[in-house]
C-alpha cells in the first residue's frame, strides 16, 4: 500500500469535510451570531460530542483496531466475524443505555457542563431541549466509530473520512431551509445534529457489506461477553476510556470557565476551535488513521524497523505541514476570522475575541497535531496504559495553566492552556516512545529542522507583511474583495514557504512511503 497515495485520498476526503464545515460556520455565524443561545448550542452538542468521544471513537477505536487487525493477520474468517459481531453488540447497547440516561438527566448533565448558564433560565433550558434532541446521536455515532474501525484496517478509507461531510450537509440545510421557520431557530441546528447521525451511520451500511463485515447484533449481550476477544477489547477499553476521559474532563472544564466570561465565550472559543481543527484534521487526523493499521500490522509481523520508520515518516510530514499552519494561524488570525465570519451577527468585537483565542491556538498547534501520530506509537502495541499516565499529568498541567493564564488573557489564556498542554502531552510521548527504544529517528533531522526554520521565517515576515495591507473589518460589505484578498495572501504565504523549500533541496518524493 502506497501510504503517500493512501494519506492523499484521506486528506482530500477530509478538506471536503473541513470545506463543508467552513460553510456550515459561516453560515451559523451569519444567522446566530455569538449570543447565549448559540453558547447554549455548542453546550449542548458538546455534551453527545463528549461521549462520543469516550465511548466510540477515542476509546473504542483505539482498543478495537489493534485487536481486530491482529485478527485479520492470524485468524480465520469465522474469527473475525464473530469478533466484529459481538463487540458491535455490546457497543450498541452500552450507547442506547448511555442515550436513555443521558435524555432523562440532561438539565443535570447541563449545569454539571456550564454552570454559567444557569444565570439566563431561558438560555439553560434551550440547552437542556437541544440536549435531549442530540443525545441519540451517541447511538448513531457508536456504529460509525464500529464500521469506520472496520473499513480502515481492511485499508477502506475513504467512506470514514467522507463520513463527516454528510453531518456538515445536514447543518448547511437545517440553517438555510429550516430555522427560519421555526419559533426558536436555535432548534434547527440541533435537528441537523440528530439528521446527519442517521446519514452517517446509513453511508456505512454499503461499504460494509461490500468487504462482507456488516456485523450482525444480538439481543442478548451475554454471548457478547463470553467470546475472549471482547474481553480483550474490553480490557484495553478501560485504560483508553480513563485516557480519552481525561482529555473530556479538561474540554468541559474549559467549558465550564468560558460560561462564566463575557456572554458568547462559549461561541467565540468554538469557533477558534473549528480554525484549528481545519490543520488538526487534515493533518493529525489523517496520518493517525493511515499509521494506526500499519503500526499495528508492523507489530504483529513483529518488524520493529518498519514501526520506527512508519513514525519517523508520519512526524517529518508532520512538522513539514504543521508548523507553516500554525504560524499562518498566530500571523493571520484576524483576517481569516474576518473572512469567515464577520457576517450578519457576528460583529468587530466577537472577530477580535476569535482571533485572540485562534492565536494562543496556533502556539499549540503542532502539539495537537503531533499527539496524534505518536499516540498510535503505543495504542498500536496494545499499550494504553502509558498515555493515560501522560494524559493525567497533562491534564493537571493544564488546569494549573488555566490558574496563570484566564485572570490574565481570558479567553485566550483557555486556547493557550489546551494547546501548551497539548505540547506538553507530545514531548512526553516522544520521550516515552525513544526511551523504551520504540522509535529511533532517523539522520537528518537536525539539518531538516534548520532548513524549516528558515522557511518558517520568510513566510511568517510575508503573512505579517501582506495582512498589514488590508483593513479586514472595514471590508464587511466587499465579501467577495475580502475573500480574493485572504485566497492572494494565503497564495502568497504557501508559495513562499515551498517555493524556498524547494530552493533548499526539499522534493516531493523525499516523502513517499509504502506499507505491506
């Protein structure tokens, strides 16, 4: 497998999914603007989000994907079938349980999340309605995270990165067609959640049965719980759940501070959050999903050169694409929220908040990225334990941060906190990753660095300088000015960065990689 062919496709899949979310933002922002009831939203889905997280696809991907491409390589069919069959059992009902719950103890489930919000009784009980219309989305979600962990060691990748595009849709329709007809147009976002889980798991089915893996669930769990595969995930499913938690537990923290700040932190904290996932996803997220399977094949074949060189590659790519990212994150905050945002209801004020938190986001950024290629480092030898140690002692850090930073930079100290924290998270998994002798970087890096620094340089001093030559607010009524401005300084920026690359040495093919 051509893993630079196989990262291509995912990534495209996946700007599709960042694209669509763009519009799905700007189209949020346009109609909502950032108010206590769309801080009451992003509350709300951050609460089904949260549990999907830790039930399906943080902690279950990470627990079932070794083991089932473990299978794959030493198992029969008949084996295979009836492990996917019986943990896609115990998966759906621990999530229709979880979404019964979580449908009658939402207003308790809200104040535990945003405390703040109980200061607006309107706004806390639009969040507790909206709450309960997203939960099934868990359960929809449960068998996503399922069939995407299927089809991905079955090397599949394109449906579960495509996947994310159809809950973007059903946004973009639910805003344009259906909230302005309802009495609380609010509620339409909320609807497009509970609609675009159903899409997602729908799209599954087909791909499923084409590779024969669409799992067959029982009614009664017990046989589920009998077949030693599933108490091997299970087993591993533990740590990971505590891992993922953790992770969770600092996110609805930060929830919790930024309902107590000015009205629409909330809002302007996601929407910071949604420029950072764009490198985030197409970046950490993509690599992950490539590495994992091979990371995890490599350990069954118990080939511990292809394990380093596999890591080795996937963090040279990383700091390749990710730092430019980040400094066009901290160099161009202002115009990209600008560009994307300041729309309708969303005003000057609520474009500087943004930008402020998508700065502290960018010091962090190539931590949130890195993160994600080294973790696979350990989860793929069946290793949970380790990161959920680090995760622990990151989790404290942040909060420690949080102390320094909120009275000081308030919204931005939050996104500068997730992110050093993140940083923090990636420097002690490398380190545990060299030290047990996992990974051995290959020659080079040193002179690979000082070559990027180089580059890093002329593009941030382009960014700065280009961005200075426009008033990014004051061209609010000349969209289409604003936008061709952005594309030609963005333009600009990437042909710098590559173009002296590409002076230095760099080619394309130095990046190639292929995988049994």
């Amino acid at each position: 497998m051509n893993l630079h062919k196989t990262l291509a496709t995912i990534f495209g899949m996946t700007m599709l999914s960042r694209i669509t979310g763009l519009i799905r933002d700007v189209l949020i922002t346009r109609a909502f603007g950032a108010s206590g009831y769309t801080d009451a939203f992003f509350v709300a889905f951050r609460i089904p989000n949260l549990l999907r997280r830790l039930f399906a696809e943080g902690a279950f991907a990470q627990a079932f994907v070794p083991i089932l491409g473990e299978y794959r390589n030493q198992r029969g069919e008949t084996e295979i079938r009836q492990l996917v069959d019986h943990v896609g059992t115990l998966l759906i009902w621990a999530l229709l349980l979880t979404c019964v719950v979580g449908v009658v103890a939402a207003p308790l489930i809200v104040y535990l999340m945003a405390t703040g919000l109980k200061a607006n009784p309107a706004v806390f009980n639009t969040t507790v309605n909206m709450t309960r219309i997203m939960f099934p989305y868990i359960g929809f979600m449960s068998f996503v995270a399922l069939a995407g962990g299927i089809l991905n060691t079955w090397r599949e990748f394109r449906i579960p990165a495509f996947t994310p595009v159809l809950l973007n849709l059903s946004f973009i329709a639910a805003s344009l067609l259906l909230a302005p007809w309802l009495p609380q147009p609010i509620y339409a976002l909320a609807i497009a959640v509970f609609c675009g889980g159903l899409l997602q798991m729908a799209i599954q089915v087909p791909a499923l049965i084409k590779i024969g893996m669409l799992p067959h669930f029982q009614l009664n769990p017990r046989f589920a719980l009998a077949d030693p595969g599933v108490r091997r995930v299970l087993r591993q499913m533990a740590p990971a759940t505590f891992a993922v938690s953790v992770a969770q537990i600092s996110l609805v923290v930060n929830t919790n501070i930024a309902s107590h700040l000015e009205a629409g932190s909330v809002s302007w904290l996601s929407f910071a959050d949604r420029l950072m996932e764009f490198p985030t996803a197409l970046l950490g997220v993509a690599l992950g999903t490539v590495l994992l399977p091979s990371l995890s094949k490599a350990h069954a074949d118990g080939d511990p050169l292809e394990y380093s060189a596999l890591l080795d590659w996937g963090l040279r790519l990383t700091f390749l694409l990710a730092l430019p990212a980040a400094v066009g994150l901290a160099t161009l905050s202002e115009p990209l929220t600008a560009t994307l945002f300041h729309y309708g209801k969303f005003d000057a004020r609520a474009v500087m908040m943004t930008s402020h938190a998508l700065i502290a986001y960018g010091v962090g950024l190539i931590g949130l990225i890195v993160v994600k290629i080294l973790a696979p480092g350990f989860y793929a030898k069946q290793d949970i334990r380790t990161p959920v140690k680090i995760a622990v002692i990151v989790l404290v850090a942040t909060q420690l941060m949080n102390l320094v930073f909120v009275p000081r930079l308030a919204l931005a100290g939050l996104a500068l906190s997730i992110g050093l924290g993140a940083c923090l998270n990636a420097v002690f998994l490398y380190w545990g990753l060299r030290h047990r002798g996992i990974y051995v970087a290959k020659k080079g890096w040193g002179l690979f660095m000082i070559k990027l620094t180089g580059a890093l340089f002329l593009m941030g001093g382009t960014a700065l300088l280009a961005a200075e030559q426009f008033d990014w607010i004051a061209l609010q009524a000349h969209a289409g000015l604003r936008i061709g401005a952005l594309f030609l300084v963005v333009a600009l920026c990437a042909l710098v960065y590559f173009g002296s690359l590409v002076a230095m040495g760099f080619r394309p093919g130095d990046f190639k990689r292929s995988a049994t």
